[in-house]
C-alpha cells in the first residue's frame, strides 16, 4: 500500500546510541518503500521541534522510545497540528522504554514497525491535556511509585483557583505529614469534589477513554476507591509529582487535565481490529464520596 505522502523520520539521539542496528535496519524499510524520504538527524529536542515545524505535507515518523514520541505528540498539539497528520512510530529504545507504544498496538519489532509505517492504517485515540500542555496517552498517577525520580520539570508556580483553595493549601503545609506512601491532594472531576486536603490519599490514576477521564481515587480512610468520570480533572495539594505515561513531573501546586476525544491519529497494523466509534458518550455524574 503506498503512502499518501512522502515521510519526514526524526532519529531520536538516544536511539542512535542505544541500539544503533535497529534504527539502520528502520531507515532502510523506510528508504526502500517510501520514495523521497527525508531522515533528520537531530542533537537534541530543540532540533527536532524545527525539523517538525518544517516538515510541510511529509508524514511524521519517530524512531525512538516512548518519551521521544511523548515530545512528538505534544509539539504536535502546540502547534494545533494533531488534527492535520497521521503520526508513526518504530519503537527503538531500552527495555521497558518502548511499553508504551506497545500498549497502543505498534510493533516493537523494528521490521515489523517500519512496516506498519508503509502500511497500516490509522487509529484515533483519546489524549488527556494538561494546563501546561503536556499529553497523556496510556494514563497518569499520582502520587509516582517510590523511587521514581523526575525526568522532566514542569516548573510549580503559584496555585491557582479560588482563595478558599489557597488558604486550605497553606493549612495543610503546617499538618502533620499523612505518613509514608500517601499525600493530601484535593481531586475535583468536573467541579464535583471527591477527596480534600484533609483526608490523606493513597494514589489517584487518571486513564483516557471513551472520550472522557476515568478517575480513580483511593484514600487511607475508605474501604473501597471513589471513582468518577468526567471531562476535566483537576489536582491539588502541596508540592506534588506525577507519573504521566513514561515522564515524572513536579512538583506543582494543581494541574488541571481535560479529555480530547480521538485528537491523536496513530499508524498501527492493518489486521488490527477495528476502532470503537469516535463519538463521546454522555459524561457520567461523578461518585461523591461517603463522610469519612
């Protein structure tokens, strides 16, 4: 099957060091099936950003791990671009920094992925959208697993919202500690209050799906999770991090994450099954939470 139109592959620097023959082996079946390719070989994420800008009407294609395609979708969407292009990835990396792209049904065979470059077909999936512009693809959880350290700063600034908000926020900085392996965070699903400061969390998870944010809330002092889903989420709490797909952020005061129903256009094999529809089912009134 040709290709609607000739491609621009970015080479990840990392990937080029880390498994050189797999990204030989990708530029060939590329080379070879796509006349007119254009490989660009960039130093770092800056050149990558203009290499994309530039790209015209040549389909994007990323050779690396998940947090080289993480950067792609997200300079995408700056740039209001996700909508005009199918994006393609041939996962090269580390083992264990390609498990994203495999959830997403991509081939972690370099063959196999240039293939389905050429030949597959396109797939919509649902983004989630941070307040700082950062994408979630697979899900995101809060607070990160212990021991993981962050990977990409998103700068904290000052919390926004109500003063009431604010004032609750510098409360809980003189509480005790709630212990090890939980935080205080304030978790709204749609303006719907589901935990507050006061109640200490063992870990929130937000997952994209059927147009719409799943929340899942487990908190020390509840038998069972409060559960919701809902368009916009919004986080608070004293300096805390985040664990979105292959990248720890943080700290930050609140982040707000919002659904973008089917806004990423993905390659992936032919024989796989056919996508659900795109449209949205109607948002589902969130769980509000029994008294502790």
């Amino acid at each position: 099957m040709p290709v609607p139109h000739p491609l621009l592959v970015l080479v990840d620097p990392l990937a080029r060091r880390t498994d050189g023959e797999s990204v030989r082996i990708a530029r060939d079946v590329l080379a070879a099936g796509s006349p007119g390719v254009k490989v660009c070989l960039p130093d770092g994420p800056e050149e990558a950003a203009r290499a994309l800008a530039r790209r015209g009407r040549r389909r994007p294609v990323v050779i690396g791990d998940d947090r080289a395609l993480l950067r792609a979708v997200r300079l995408l969407h700056l740039e209001r671009g996700l909508a005009h292009c199918a994006l393609s990835v041939v996962p090269v990396g580390r083992p264990g920094s390609v498990a994203l792209a495999g959830t997403l049904g991509v081939p972690l065979d370099a063959v196999r992925a240039a293939r389905t470059v050429l030949e597959g077909r396109e797939r919509r999936f649902d983004l989630l959208i941070d307040d700082s512009g950062g994408v979630v693809l697979g899900g995101l959880r809060i607070p990160p697993l212990h021991g993981e350290r962050e990977r990409r700063g998103t700068g904290g600034g000052p919390a926004r919202g109500p003063l009431g908000r604010c004032r609750s926020l510098v409360r809980t900085l003189t509480r005790p500690a709630p212990g090890p392996g939980a935080a205080r965070l304030r978790v709204e699903a749609d303006g719907v209050l589901l935990t507050d400061l006061d109640s200490p969390v063992e870990r929130v998870s937000l997952t994209p799906g059927g147009g719409l944010v799943d929340v899942v809330v487990r908190r020390r002092s509840e038998d069972g999770p409060v559960r919701a889903r809902a368009r916009a989420v919004t986080v608070s709490g004293p300096h805390f991090r985040y664990r979105a797909d292959a990248v720890v952020s943080g700290p930050v005061l609140t982040r707000t994450w919002t659904a973008h129903p089917s806004a990423l256009r993905l390659t992936v094999p032919p024989a796989d099954p056919p996508a659900a529809p795109a449209t949205a089912p109607p948002a589902v009134p969130p769980q509000r939470p029994s008294p502790a």
